[in-house]
C-alpha cells in the first residue's frame, strides 16, 4: 500500500511513515532514560551502583520486551495497529511515572529500615524497585522493533537492509532525543513537563499507527500460505547463524566497555557538566546510527556473513586502538577550540564536535554490528520479527553485562585505560574467531586471524597516558593555561601542573592529587576540590564556625570529604559523633596526602566514614545531628545542583536535632549573580534565619539556624583555644578574627535574595544555567554585590556580648581578619573603631596604614607610618609600609632609606632586605606581598592581589 501524494502523480511509499513513527519513538525512548536517570538519582542518589542500577533496569526490560513480544510478533494479524497500542501504552504509563516514583520514594526509607541490609545487599533490592517501576514501559519499547520488523518484512533478499535502515531510524531518533531533552526541554520545562510531553507525543504516535493500520489489509490465508513456502525454501538457523548473534552478545558487552570507558575519559577533557555528557550521549548514539544507515545503504541488499562481523569487530578494535594511541593529545585539542572562543554556544559545539571526534569511527562500526548480526540470523521471512526480538534481546543482555562489568569492576579495579585495552583485545579476538567461521569465501582468512590475533596482544604493550595531562582540568582550567602558555605548545603546558603523587580512576571519577611547590591539590576529574594553599580557609572555617556557634554540639554530619580538614576542624572540637558522607572511594583514599593538615581525622574512634550519596544517606538514615555542613563541589558539575535544592535542604533540616545548624558552602566564582541569589534564596526557604559568611574572595558559607539563640561572644571566646593548632591557615590570631569573615546578617540576606528563583528538584534551573558561567570570572562580582547588602555590622549577638566589642584589641583584631581577605572598607571601618577606643592603638595604626595602601592612598598611608616612627622608633614593620608608601609616591630614595631601616632592625627578614634591594637598583616598587601575610614570594602572580591579598580562588 502506498500514500498518495497530493498535487502530483506520485505515491508515497507505505513505509516512510512507519520509519518516521519510530524515529519519534527512539527519540521518546532517550527522553525517558535521561528523564528517569535524572528523576530516579534523585531518590536512589547518584553513585555508580545507582545509575547503573537504572541503566541495567531500563535494558533489561528491552532485552524481556524484544524476546517476548519477538516470539509473539508473526501471530499478530495485524502488526501496524498492534505497534500503535503499544505506542499508546509506553505513553500513558509513562505518564505515570512520577507518580508511581513519590509512591516509591515515601516506600524507600521504610523498606531499607525493615530489611536492615548494608547498602550493598540493599542495592540488590534498589534494583528490584527500579525494574517493577520501569518494566512496562520498557517492555512496550522492546518490542516496538521486532514487531515493525515483522511488519515490514516483505522480501528475503531486503531483510538485512529493511532491518538495519529501521534500526539506524530509531537510533537517529535517539539522538534527536537527547539532544532536544538535554538541551531545550529539561532546561525550559523541567522533569514533569518533559515527561508530560513525551508521553503525549507517544500517545500521538500511537494513534496515528492505529489509523493507518486500519487501511491496510491483514494477511490472507492465501497469502499467507505462499509465504510460509517461501519461508520453507529459506535455510534454517545454521551453527554460524547462532555463533554471529553470541558475538553479538559479547560487541554488546564490549560497547558498554567503550561508551562508560569513553564517557568517563572524555570527562577529564570537555568537562563534567550535563552538557557535556549530552554531548558525549550524542556523539555516540550518533555514530552507531549513522554506522547503521551505511550498513543498509552499502551492504543492505547482499548476502551477510560471519567473516563481514569479524571484519567489522576488527574495525572497531583498530580503529579504537588508534584513538587510544593519541587520547592524551585530545585535551590539546580541546585547548585549541577555546582560543576562537569561550562563550556557553560555542564551547557546547566544541564538547560535541571533540565528542565526535574521539568516537565517531568506532561508533560507526558498532553501528553496523546490529544489523549484520540480524541480517545473518533471520533467514524465516514469516518470523523475522521472533528473529530480530532474539537477536535484539541477546545484544540488550550483552549490554547489561557491559554496564555492570565496567562501573563495578573494571575502571575501579584497572583503570579507563586498561578497560578500553581488554575491549580492544575482546573486538580482535573476537574477529579472530569469527574469520574462522565458513563460510570461508576467502583465502586470506587465516593472515586476518593472525593479524587481529597479533595486534590484540599488541595492544596490552600500549604505554598508559600522561596523567599529567589526564589530571590537568582542560575544561576547567582552559582560559588560564591559554594565558600561561608563552612560547611553549598547547602540550606543554598542560604538563606544567606539577607533580602527580596520586592517580586513580575511581567508581564514580578520576581522582588526583598534586604537588606544585609547597602545596598540594586534590583534584577529582581534573578539577580542584582542596588544596592546601588558598582553599585553606574555607577548609577550616567549614569546620570551626558551626561549631563555635552552636551552644552544645555532639553530633555532627560532612557530606563531602574531599582533603579531610573540614573534618580535621570538627574533631577538634569536644564532639560525641562525627559522620562523614562521601561518594567516591578514591577520594577516603587520596586524604592521606593531606595528613598533616587534618591530623589523621579518619582515624579518629569519634568519626565513621560512610561511602553513599550524600542525599540518598539522609534519605535512608534515621539518625538526627546538632550540625550539618555540606561542602560539595561546584553545582555546574552533573548531578550537584541536586544538593543545591530546596528539596535536599528540607530533607537536611528533617534530619537536625532543635537549635541544629546546617553550614553550605557556596562556590561563588564562575557562578552568574542570579544563580547566587537563587542559591541563598532556596537556603532561605528552608532556613529562613540564615546569615552569609565569607571566607576568601569567591567562597561563600550560609550558615542557617533552627533556633533563635543568638551567638554568645564569650562562648566563642570559651571555645577559640580549639581552633589555635588552624589559625595559621584561617589567618586570624585572636578570637574576634572570627568575626572578621561574617558577611550578611539574617535581614540583609533575605533583601539579598528575595526577588529571587527557587531551585526545585523537578526544574533544577541551577544545573543548566550554572555550566554557562564556567569561563566567567565572577568572583569579585559576587563579592562585590553581596557586600552591598551589607547594613549590620555583626550576626545577632547576645546583650552579654557588646561589652566585648568595646575594646580596641577585639576590634583590631577582626580588622585584621577583613584586611586579610581583602575586605578593606571592612578593615578600614573596625581599625577606625579600635582607634576610637585608644587613639594609641599601634597595631591598628599600622592596620589602618596598609588599608590606605590597598585604597591607594599613598599620602595617607606615609602619614600613619610615620605617626607610629615617631612614638616608636624600633618599630621594624612601620618603617617597612612608610617605605611601599613612598615608592608608590615616586619617592625612591626615601623609600630606600625606609627599607634599609627596617631591615637593620629585623636583618633575619627576607622580604624586608629584598624590597631594600629593589629600592636601591631604583625599580619602582608597586605594593607588593605584605607582612602580614606569607611573604608569596614564590607563588604564581595571579594567585595574590594588592599587598598580597588573596586574588581569589586562582587554584580553583
């Protein structure tokens, strides 16, 4: 039957609109795997054994779907009206699923605590909930291709090209799928509507197919009876037939290898963000429908043979093998884009044309597999659709195996590269065998086996890749290594991050850690976590201010360890209970390097490492804490804007014991202002008394509170004792510096972020809007603009606690913690108040002096240097700021005279003799790293600003 065609003589081939209805269903299909990896990580968590749990449900029901209704597909009269119900099927179960998925996530928590599994044996119950919750509609999707295929099947000599061409129209539907979910939906609609959408969109279909079976004529007793004599002539399944479709299993389970290999690689160049792996999603299914639609247009009307899928897994293998020999030059080439251009639109193309790229050979032959696996196996014109269900299943279960063999044990055991390596030895090996298979309708078979045989031992002496360039954060870093590279290569450069103490691929990413000079950096799939230089007081003060503040804490929960010192901060602390949630194994094992910071913390009795998801560990637990304090890492990374949401912090409060305090750290550099806003605006729905801290220039800590005591200042004076071994890297020396970080009281915080969006787990706006910032230097912006908020000069504070702010030392002392920071007017405002108190006060004389140089107020700063050489004549640091005061007032001479002043008073200081130095050789000075600071003679020139300020998070 055909369509006409109006305005011409022509008609439109009957099949056209089949192929189109199951390119709409391969692309509703992907819609609902991201939506569901999305909306059920949500409640399961996002470890690997999560996702891959969901992965191998959703395939499963494929590979059930496809055998059953396969077998059932040459009984069906009519096969078109029987697709449309299951369209119409898959649509509204669909629908609901985020119904059936609150039902489960009430259910959870009750079935985890009555069972009293370990999370491991749990996870084998996960799955079972996630397979009953999935199995209809991925049923239904099973079978949507045998039955087409059955439907089609017209001609014995068109099988091999009818199925591959409608399996490429499928999978090119995939890719449009995820593309349009990834890209528009999920961003403008969110989860609910997506899934809304789609299943109309299925509904439709269904229908549709529905109407024009009803035109087409069911099969003839007839009919039928010439085609089953057809079929009789056809050769039954022969031995090859079966040995091609178990190898089909197997390139399934060695696909799998490749795209959570691949993924995981290409993680380390184009970046973590859920545009990035939409991309890598992409560029892979992509590929294998491209790779499809070639085998139909090239070789879909002959004859299909074991010797073409061996040819084809040695393809795949040396093509693979090529790309593994050069991978590590790929971040080099991701570099390159970025010099035409950092903006969101052309760095997602860059992501997806580096994807493509790396994968899009390998794909391609992958591709093909399918369709020549289904062109050798269905010989029976009358039950191709049984036979395509059989081979389809076997691929899906070949997939499964894939999936699991490589998230649980293969990258966590023998890292990304050694998997991609056995998967090329398996896709050589394998065309070895299958060379062997008759018919042998060449006599070079035996050199293709010895070939691919040799090469897949080759390929085991494959040098590993740099992890230097492997750690390097190119996606993260791109701008910075731009600006560093001088005269060198895009190479080199990215081998100029230091030395590697510590490299593995673990469960859920890579993680390294490095030392560059003095300091070292913990960087999980190249981007840096912790370190031990300017992240240190952001560190610590995740640890110290909950507990300085809260009036009697005992038990405590980190989500997120990453180098241990929050941790470290907290068991420092009298504490009864200290939990820590973190999701990567590899992360508890690279701590070790930061030993000497955080004081062995693990080994501590008080504290329990607890490897889960943060959120799915609140979810499940029914343990309550004094104090929270989530520290993940930056929300444009994939799955974190999860744990920026009002949903988890509501989860978090449940889980807070009364006057409980929860502390979250906010990331506020290459994050746009209205993204902050939303962050401290979803807090605050949840914590309406919330108060923003500020540790260095680009990081943020909400501190909300469930109770209404206010902060007892001789309570923190009481405690301060513990926080001493740690003020060297918080950079206060006295009690009152704590205040010195306080920002934004519980007022100007709510007119801070009232005009704001709220971030909701459905919507999740955070997750897409956050990676657009990722090139911005944003940090002084943020700081700026939460700094305008600004009208209280303190958090509430009991009536007790003004006696304290009466004394000049107190106030210099939280000068001296703003003037750290950079907060200058801060500083400027408290040194002026501890001068109120004593006109004498010599300390915040000088204090004051260095304000004046960071404003650029030279004269002034002269004026107060001298004031203090004049009472204090010995005083080494006065003559060391009246001489930067003089060099930034063209005074060199003076300047000199200065220096050399206070270097014979303190000979033993090295910055004080090399700005003598300077002055002498008659360089004009600008002002440079200060005293009281480390001197940041030897670190990089963007990590310090104006007197040696911190420039913000430069290692970040």
């Amino acid at each position: 039957m055909s369509l006409p065609i109006k305005g011409s003589g022509r008609a439109l081939p009957d099949w056209v609109l089949l192929f189109a209805f199951f390119f709409v269903s391969g692309a509703l299909g992907l819609m609902y795997e991201v939506v569901w990896l999305r909306m059920l990580g949500l409640v399961f968590g996002h470890t690997v054994y999560a996702i891959t749990t969901v992965l191998t449900a959703f395939m499963a029901g494929l590979a059930v779907g496809s055998f059953l209704l396969g077998r059932r597909a040459p009984q069906i009269r009519n096969l078109i009206r029987a697709y449309g119900w299951l369209e119409i099927g898959i649509g509204l179960y669909c629908a609901l699923i985020p119904l059936l998925l609150t039902a489960a996530s009430s259910l959870y928590p009750a079935i985890y605590h009555s069972l009293g599994l370990s999370s491991n044996a749990f996870s084998v119950v996960q799955f079972l909930i996630i397979f009953a919750l999935l199995l209809v509609p991925t049923t239904l999707m099973g079978g949507t291709l045998p039955i087409l295929s059955q439907a089609l099947a017209k001609s014995h000599f068109g099988l091999g090209r009818m199925i591959s061409a409608l399996y490429a129209a499928n999978t090119f539907g995939a890719v449009a799928g995820v593309a349009f979910a990834g890209y528009v939906l999920l961003p403008a609609l969110g989860n609910r509507a997506t899934t809304t959408v789609a299943a109309i969109a299925n509904v439709v279909v269904g229908v549709m197919a529905i109407a024009y079976g009803r035109g087409r004529p069911t099969q003839s007793s007839g009919a039928r009876q010439a085609l089953e004599d057809r079929a009789a002539s056809s050769s039954a399944p022969t031995i090859t037939a079966w040995l091609t479709v178990a190898a089909l299993g197997v390139s399934g389970a060695v696909s799998m290898i490749y795209e959570v290999a691949w993924t995981r690689a290409l993680t380390l160049v184009i970046g973590s963000s859920t545009f990035a792996f939409s991309a890598m999603l992409v560029a892979f299914l992509a590929g294998i429908a491209g790779g499809s639609a070639l085998y139909s247009w090239l070789w879909g009307s002959r004859a299909s043979s074991p010797a073409a899928f061996a040819a084809l897994q040695a393809g795949i293998g040396i093509s693979s093998l090529g790309i593994l020999l050069i991978f590590d030059r790929i971040p080099s080439l991701f570099l390159f884009t970025l010099r035409w251009s950092d903006s969101p639109t052309f760095v997602q193309v860059a992501q997806l044309a580096v994807s493509a790229s790396c994968l899009l050979l390998p794909t391609l032959l992958i591709g093909a597999t399918f369709p020549c696996a289904a062109a050798v196996a269905a010989r029976n014109i009358l039950r191709v659709g049984e036979e395509v269900g059989h081979v389809y299943a076997v691929n899906t279960l070949g997939a499964i195996a894939g999936t699991v063999l490589t998230g649980f044990l293969l990258i966590p055991t023998i890292g990304i590269h050694n998997s991609v390596k056995l998967a090329i030895a398996f896709n050589l090996l394998l065309g070895a065998v299958l060379f062997t298979a008759p018919p042998r309708r060449s006599v070079a078979w035996p050199w293709g086996t010895l070939a691919a045989t040799l090469i897949a031992v080759a390929v085991f002496f494959v040098p590993p890749w740099d992890q230097r360039v492997m750690s390097s954060g190119t996606a993260v870093y791109g701008k910075r290594y731009l600006q560093d590279i001088g005269d060198g290569s895009l190479s080199d450069v990215l081998r100029k991050g230091g030395e590697v103490l510590f490299y593995r691929d673990g469960i859920s990413g890579t993680v390294s850690v490095l030392r560059l000079g003095r300091n070292v950096f913990l960087r999980v799939n190249g981007k840096t976590d912790a370190s031990t230089t300017n992240d240190m007081p952001t560190q610590l003060m995740l640890g110290h201010l909950p507990l300085l503040v809260h009036p009697d804490p005992r038990g405590v929960l980190v989500i997120g360890l990453g180098s241990g010192v929050t941790a470290g901060a907290v068991a420092r602390h009298p504490i009864e209970r200290l939990d820590v949630v973190e999701i990567e194994p590899a992360v508890v094992e690279a701590t070790r390097f930061f030993s000497g910071e955080h004081g062995d913390v693990l080994k501590d009795s008080r504290v329990r490492t607890i490897i889960a998801d943060g959120r799915n560990y609140l979810l499940t637990t029914s343990t309550r804490y004094d104090v929270i304090i989530s520290e993940p890492s930056n929300p444009w990374i994939g799955g974190l804007a999860s744990l920026f949401s009002v949903e988890f912090f509501r989860l978090a409060r449940q889980h807070l014991e009364p006057d409980g305090i929860m502390l979250q750290w906010v990331q506020g550099y290459s994050l746009l202002p209205d993204d902050l806003r939303m962050i401290v605006k979803t807090f605050r729905t949840v914590f309406p008394r919330t108060s923003i801290w500020n540790t260095i220039r680009g990081d943020f800590l909400l501190l909300g509170r469930t109770g209404v005591t206010p902060l007892d200042l001789r309570l923190l004076e009481e405690r301060f004792p513990r926080v001493r071994p740690d003020r060297l890297g918080l950079g206060i020396q006295g009690w009152p510096g704590v205040l010195g970080y306080f920002m934004l009281g519980e007022e100007d915080t709510k007119r801070f972020s009232e005009t704001a969006r709220v971030n909701t787990d459905d919507r999740l706006p955070l997750e897409f809007s956050a990676p657009r910032a990722l090139y911005l230097d944003t940090a002084m912006d943020n700081w700026q603009l939460v700094r305008s908020f600004k009208t209280a000069e303190f958090p509430d504070l009991t009536p007790t606690s003004n006696g304290a702010l009466e004394r000049s030392d107190v106030r210099y002392w939280i000068g001296a913690t703003y003037l750290s920071r950079g907060a200058l007017e801060d500083a400027l405002f408290q040194f002026q108040q501890a001068l109120r108190l004593d006109p004498k006060h010599t300390q915040s004389l000088l204090g004051t002096t260095r304000v004046y140089l960071g404003l650029r107020r030279p004269a002034e700063a002269l004026a107060l240097a001298q004031k203090v050489i004049a009472r204090e004549p010995f005083n080494a640091e006065a003559f060391f700021l009246a001489g930067l005061a003089s060099s930034a007032l063209k005074a060199p001479r003076e300047a000199a005279t200065f220096f050399e002043r206070a270097a014979n008073l303190q000979p033993q200081n090295i910055e004080f003799r090399r700005a003598l130095e300077r002055a002498i050789q008659g360089s004009a000075l600008s002002a440079g790293p200060s005293a009281w600071s480390d001197s940041g003679i030897d670190a990089p020139p963007d990590r310090h600003g104006p007197l040696g300020l911190p420039a913000g998070n430069a290692v970040r």
